[in-house]
C-alpha cells in the first residue's frame, strides 16, 4: 500500500510538473503576444511613414488630390494651438485638484474628488467631444478651435490630477511637518516646498497628459472639425494631425495614405519619446520607491 | 478647493448638458430607443439597438481574447521575468497603452483587415464553418477585426493593473504555498485565486475602455448598422455612429438622437468604471493595511 | 524513512552534544554558508538536528538564525541572488537529490505570521497541500484533515466551523490551522519560523503544548528569539551569533551551565 502510494506520488508529481512547466511557458507565449503587435505596429508606421516624410511634410500646406508634394503644416500647427489651449485651463485645474486630492487625502471630499476624476478618465473621449460640442459649437453655431481646445483640456485633467497626487504622495512627510514647524503656513509650505519637490514629477505628468492629447481624434471631429488650409483663428475651424490622418487614411488616393503615414509616424514617435523621458526621470528620482 | 470642486461641477455639467440636448429624442422615442433596431435619418425613426449590439458583442470578443493573454503576461511580468527583461517588457507595454487609437485604426485598416479577409477568416470558415458565427463572407471589415483590435488596445491595461494587484499580494502567501510542495505554477495559482476580485476589476476597467473606444472601432468595423449572428458581418457600435454621423447630422432629431446614443454610452461606462475603481480600491486598500 | 547514523566526522565536531552519540539525525549540515548579493548571512555552521526531538535556535535579531532554518526547505530560491554552499543531509539524502517540491513535502514549514489562504476555508486550508498531490478522495481528506486539526489542538474549536473562511479564526488560531496544514502533508521534519511571536500568551501557550505531543512523531526545528520558550518546548538549544554557531547543546545545560562564554552573556542578558 505505502509503496503504491509512493509510486503513485511518483507519477502525479510527473504530471504536476508537466502541468507546470506548460503553464509557464504560455505565459512567456501571452507576453510575447502582447508585444508583438506593438513592434509590428511601430515598424510598420516607420517603414510606411518614414518614406513619404520630409522636410515638406512639416512645411508645405495640404494640396488638393492630384497634385504631389504639400504637407501637413496647417495640422501640426493646429495640434500645437489646440494642446495650448486646453493645456492652458486643464493643467492648472489638473495640479491643483491632484494637491487637494493629496494634502487634504482622507475627507469624505478629497474622496468624492478622487471618485469623479477616475470616473472622468474613463468617460469615453467621444462623449466629451459631444459635451464641448454642446457648450461651445452650438452657441457659436460654429465649429471652432476653441470647442476643440476646451474637449482636449477636459481630456489632460484626469491624467495631470492623477500623476500630480501620486507624485506628492512621495514627497515625505517630514519635509512638509519640518516646514510647518517653522511657522510657515500650510498653503505655503505645499506650494514652495511640497509643490517642488515633486515638479519634475508632476512635469512628467504634464507631458503624459500632452502626448494622450496630442492624439486624441473622437472629440476633434466635431468640435475644431478640420480644415485644409492655413488658419490660427481661434474660432474657426482649425486642423489637427489626428484627423487628418483620419480624413487621409478612410480616403482612396495612395498618396494620402502616405501622408497619414507619416503623420502616424510622427504622433507615434511623441507618444514613444515622452514614454520613454517620464521612464527616465521617475527611475532616477524614484528607483527607491517605484 | 476651488479647483477641486470645479471638476465635479464638469462632470454634472456634462451629464446635465447631455440630457437637456437629447432631450428631444427622449420625448419622442422614450425607452423605445434602446429597444428599437431602426435608424433612418430620412424618416426621422431612431432606435439605438443595433449600436448597442455591435458595442457589445465587439466588446465582449476583445474580453475573450485579452483576458487570458493579459493574466498571462501579468504572470509573466510579476512572477516569471527577472528584474530587467520585467521592466523593459513592462514598458513596451505601457506604450502599447498610449499609442493613438487612431493609430491602431489606420493599421487595422491596411493590415489587420486584409489579413482577416484573405488569411484568418477563411482559416476560421473551412475548420468551423459549422459554427454560425463563422458562416458568411470574410469582408475582412466587420465585427471580428473590431473586436481583435479592441483585443489588442485593453490588453495592456488589463495586464498592468493586474501585474499591481499581484505583487500587492504578500510573499508570505507564496512561502505558504512552497512549504507544503506546491510547484511554481500551483504557488501562482494560488496567489491568482487570492487577487481574483483586483482581476475583476482590472478586466472591468478593460471593458470601460473598450466599451468607449471610437476611432480604432469605427474604422475597422464596418459601419452598417445591422444584427447579425455571423462575426465576419460589418456592424456599428455606439461610438462610431456618432463619430461618423454626428458632424453631418440631418436635422435636430438626428443630433438629439446621437446625443441620447452619447447618453448611454456614458451612463454605461460610468458605472462600468464606478465598478472597476471599487474593486481596484478595495484590494489595493487591503494590501495597504498589511 | 531511512534511519541514518550521524556521520562519525561530523560528531566529532566539539559543538555535537555529547548525549547524542546514539540518536539518530534527521538533518545535518558540514560547512553550510548562505550569501545574499556575496554577503555572508551565515558562515560555516555545522549542525545535526536529532529524529523526534525538538531543537531550539536561538540569537539576537539578525544572527543568521532564520536564515540557517530556510535554507533547509529550499525557501532561498525564492531571494534572487542568493548561495548556498556547503552539505545539508536531509533524512540521510544530501538535498541536493531532492527537486524543491519534494523537499518541501519532507521538509514543513511555519512562518512567523500566520498565513492561511485568505480565500478558502479552513477545511480547504488544511488540505491544499494534499489537493496537490492529487488526492481527492473526500473521505480521506476528511480524516486527514480532523486528524491534522486535533493533532495542532485546534479540532475542538473549529469542528463546526470547517466551512467558514480562514480569515474568520483569531491570530493563534489561525497559526494552528497553519500548523495543522503542514502536517497534512505527512512532512518528517517541521520548521517553525518565530511561529508565536505574532501572537498572544494564551494561543503561545496552546502551541507550545501541541509542538511538544508533536515530537512523537515528528522532528522540529524551532526559531525563536524568546529564550524561556527555547527553555519551555525543547529538548536541545543552539546558540547563533552573527552567522555563526556558537554552541548546541542539551537545553538543561545551555540554560544551566553552558560552555562558551558568548551564549552565558547571551543567556543571562548581558546583551542581545
């Protein structure tokens, strides 16, 4: 009996390991899966974007189909104003509800707060575009700039608050108690010594809110729309490179495909670049911690 | 405090701003809407269910596909990898997660669908043609790719979170599980079990991102709004028929009714989200104690 | 179980106690040293530990002591970086013929802090072990598992409560249903790792009592750093100073009389 169970342990353990062993090994095979698709994608945004890229393409304005050359000056300039403008009412509203969210972390209403920006990062961008269409463009009855702007703003908030919270999250408790003890008030102490502490964090943040945005196309289709030529009015409908490549990219002509690619590129190697500065500055400053 | 506050004034702002604009549509239609699988522009007849469908069947496929993959490279990530290879795949992957969607519409487009169309499909149809879902002709552009490349954008989210909610599981459970002779895979099992409900919501949260996501959808779906049973079939889904529609609607019925479609979808990704955050939060709050 | 003399060399280490020339050693180790990141944790320790005696080791914080007791489950597998040289012999086999799941099932451990699986329950908890080996048969785990439980004296308070989850017992027992869950796995040797020193003095004392019906029929190896429990439950005492062995003795002696004059400034408190 015992050494029937002994064999039979013997064989189990066998299988187990089996088991084990094939268990593993689609793991390692699901994070192959996973990466995969984001190199083919990368490589195969530079190789059908790299070629149709050229000085042109950050210089020259759209040109009618059928005609070569032209670019994309008029989009890249109007992604620019747009991240401006809603860079310019969602990131100071993004630092200071990502302070309250993290000085006074614990009341019931730094809680509903926290609650309502997660639930705003996960409202569709779509629905936003809608929201900035119903405030901005039907008043103005118009699509504009501006519309497009205040949808993109509303967009970086959730990302600016959260990454501002955690970084402040970091910053010890005892500087901030040393600096109250001192006599200085608490308003000053989060501004002057918490507050830059975490800058180059929250910087991160900002840069991080900038590439999303950068890319966002769903709330741009109806509120900037798009425009094929030059305009810097901020209630006019403006171009953006999103969607233009969208325009580009749903059109028959090869010749637009190109330039979408290389517009995918570009956003592509922002999104890559601005990955990869936050990866560096939070390791160095954060290694500890992270 | 000020600031603070103001973004919960945007969130109800928006709820407000929705309700008042479609308000047309709900006066007309009432709950029929959800129900109704009409959409003619022309007749003025509008009714969501067709939409509803195509979000949620697409959504649902991606689940499928990007549930397994993502335990496995959250595995692969917090259990398997060494310290260097698990941060350098992290990374790729957190870019994965901020690539345009716009970007992987473009490659749904000219890659993805033409690979469905002329390789995957008809692999599927010849060994389970059977099988209604796969019955019918691989137009490439229809529910299946949407639901692929949805695949292919939650995966990273789902993976990341769920690599935090494993490593907030405490060594001493996998010392416990070693001890009385587990195999590394019964030890993971284990540890899996136990962050079961930080799973849940990660998947939950994958979902919300799924459920809203516009532009990589409307451009591989097909946009016929239709039910079919067969997965190769275009279909529509609640984000792309705004983003198509919405700029040239016909007439205030036509925009009261996309925005009541704008309605639902965020109603849906509220509480979809509002689900995800609570169970997160009450894992990771739990981890926090210990 | 293969029965093994002690190796003749490795008695004749002045630190083996003298009574023991006729026991029989369940574990021993020559020359054992452990490094993590090249840094020696514990240097040069040989030990035996006696077939169904209880052995205490004890030291002040940071001695090597849990470190010398982990490494005899292969629980140093799980620190990346990590080294082990030197022999351990383990029930007459060198460890290095064990692969690490059999060792564990030979070789049972309990950790400091009580660590039942928060999400099954106590029935479940005790018999996880088993369920690995594949044994299924739900009248055999039941008897295991009343087996196990009366065996770490929980079985009276919880027979009614098999279903419940783990999380639902107190800290002392909640450590017993992780004693109980070792056991299920039939292992020879137990270690415990500071098992009470999360714990009160009534569910301390209610382990201590099961530790000493255990060595009926098993060998234990305890780590604690409370030297009246060493002098309470065991049979044998090693004294361990900064990742050495200083001295292995029966307890009576350490306490009363030892030899070296670290463990009689330890002993007595003049520091640690």
């Amino acid at each position: 009996m015992r050494k029937e169970d002994l064999l039979f342990d013997k064989k189990n353990l066998r299988k187990r390991k089996i088991i084990n062993t094939i268990m593993l090994s689609l793991c390692i095979i699901a994070a192959a899966m996973a990466v995969v698709p984001l190199i083919y994608i990368f490589f195969y945004t530079a190789g059908a974007g790299l070629t149709s890229l050229n000085f042109d393409f950050f210089t020259a304005l759209p040109k009618p189909f059928g005609e070569d050359g032209g670019g994309m000056v008029n989009a890249i300039v109007g992604t620019v104003i747009l991240i401006g403008l809603g860079g310019l009412f969602g990131i100071p509203i993004g630092i200071l509800t990502g302070i309250y969210v993290s000085e006074y972390s614990g009341s019931l209403m730094s809680n509903v707060v926290k609650f309502i920006t997660d639930v705003l990062s996960g409202i569709p961008s779509i629905v936003i575009g809608i929201f900035a269409y119903g405030l901005i463009v039907l008043p103005m009855q118009r699509f504009s700039a501006l519309a497009g702007g205040f949808a993109l703003g509303i967009l970086m908030i959730p990302t600016v608050t959260r990454i501002t919270e955690e970084m402040l999250k970091l910053v010890p408790q005892t500087l901030r108690e040393a600096s109250l003890a001192l006599g200085i008030s608490r308003w000053k102490t989060t501004l002057r010594i918490t507050l830059r502490t975490a800058s180059s964090g929250i910087i991160t943040g900002v840069l991080l809110a900038i590439a999303r945005a950068a890319g966002e196309t769903a709330p741009l289709l109806f509120t900037s729309f798009g425009n094929s030529f030059w305009s810097t009015s901020l209630d006019q409908p403006m171009a953006s490179i999103p969607v233009q490549i969208f325009n580009y990219a749903i059109s028959p002509y090869d010749e637009w495909h190109r330039k979408a690619w290389a517009g995918a590129f570009v956003l592509i190697s922002i999104v890559f670049i601005v990955n990869l500065i936050v990866r560096v500055v939070t390791r160095n400053k954060y290694s500890g911690s992270v | 405090m000020f600031f603070a506050l103001s973004i919960i004034f945007v969130v109800l702002l928006i709820i407000y701003e929705m309700f008042i604009d479609s308000s047309q549509s709900r006066e007309k239609f009432g709950f029929g809407f959800i129900f109704s699988s009409d959409w003619e522009p022309v007749k003025e007849e509008f009714g969501a269910l067709t939409f509803i469908y195509g979000t949620v069947v697409s959504s649902l496929i991606a689940l499928a596909i990007a549930l397994p993959i993502s335990i496995g490279v959250a595995v692969f990530l917090s259990e398997i990898a060494g310290k260097t290879v698990g941060t350098s795949i992290g990374f790729l992957i957190e870019i994965l997660a901020a690539i345009p969607s716009i970007i992987y519409g473009f490659w749904g487009i000219f890659v993805l669908a033409p690979y469905m169309r002329e390789s995957f499909q008809p692999f599927l149809q010849n060994y389970l043609g059977f099988i209604p879902l796969f019955q019918g002709t691989p137009f490439g552009f229809g529910m299946m790719t949407a639901g692929i490349i949805l695949a292919i954008m939650i995966t990273p989210i789902i993976s990341s979170i769920t690599r935090d909610v494993l490593k907030a599981i405490p060594v001493s459970q996998r010392e416990a599980a070693y001890a009385l002779g587990a195999t590394k895979w019964e030890a993971i099992k284990m540890a899996l079990l136990n962050a079961k409900s930080g799973i849940l919501g990660a998947t939950v949260l994958g979902l919300g991102r799924a459920v809203g996501e516009t532009m990589a959808v409307t451009m591989v779906i097909g946009n016929r709004a239709q039910i079919k049973t067969s997965l190769f079939e275009p279909a529509y889904s609640m984000a792309s028929v705004i983003a198509n529609e919405f700029a040239e609607a016909s007439g205030q019925m036509h925009i009261s009714s996309l925005i009541e479609v704008g309605l639902i979808l965020f109603g849906v990704t509220f509480i979809i989200n509002s689900l995800a955050r609570f169970l997160i939060f009450s894992v990771t709050r739990k981890a926090d104690m210990k | 179980m293969q029965e093994v003399l002690i190796n003749t060399d490795i008695l004749t280490e002045e630190n083996i106690p003298e009574k023991t020339k006729k026991g029989i050693a369940a574990l021993s180790t020559v020359g054992l040293t452990v490094t993590f990141d090249s840094r020696p944790a514990i240097s040069d320790v040989n030990i035996s530990f006696l077939k169904n005696k209880v052995t205490s080791i004890i030291g002040p914080s940071g001695c090597g002591k849990s470190t010398l007791l982990r490494s005899f489950n292969y629980m140093h597998d799980l620190i990346p970086k990590s080294e082990v040289t030197g022999k351990i012999i383990v029930l007459g086999k060198n460890i290095n013929e064990y692969d690490s799941v059999g060792l564990r099932k030979k070789v049972g451990m309990v950790f400091q802090k009580p660590n039942p699986f928060p999400t099954l329950s106590v029935f479940e908890n005790v018999v996880a072990g088993l369920k690995y080996t594949g044994n299924n048969k739900k009248s055999e785990l039941e008897e295991i598992c009343e087996n196990v439980l009366k065996l770490s004296g929980l079985w009276d308070e919880v027979k009614d409560r098999l279903k419940v989850s783990a999380l639902a017992l107190s800290g002392g027992q909640q450590q017993r249903l992780c004693i109980a869950r070792t056991l299920a796995v039939s292992p020879d040797i137990i270690l415990m790792d500071e098992p009470t020193s999360a714990l009160d003095p009534i569910s301390t004392s209610k382990i201590e009592e099961s530790i000493f019906h255990l060595k009926q029929n098993y060998t234990l190896i305890i780590v604690t750093h409370n030297m009246q429990q060493a002098a309470r439950v065991s049979d044998y005492t090693a004294y361990m100073y900064l990742g050495k062995l200083i001295e292995l003795a029966s307890t009576r002696k350490i306490f009363t009389s030892p030899s070296e004059k670290l463990t009689e400034e330890y002993i007595t408190g003049k520091f640690g």
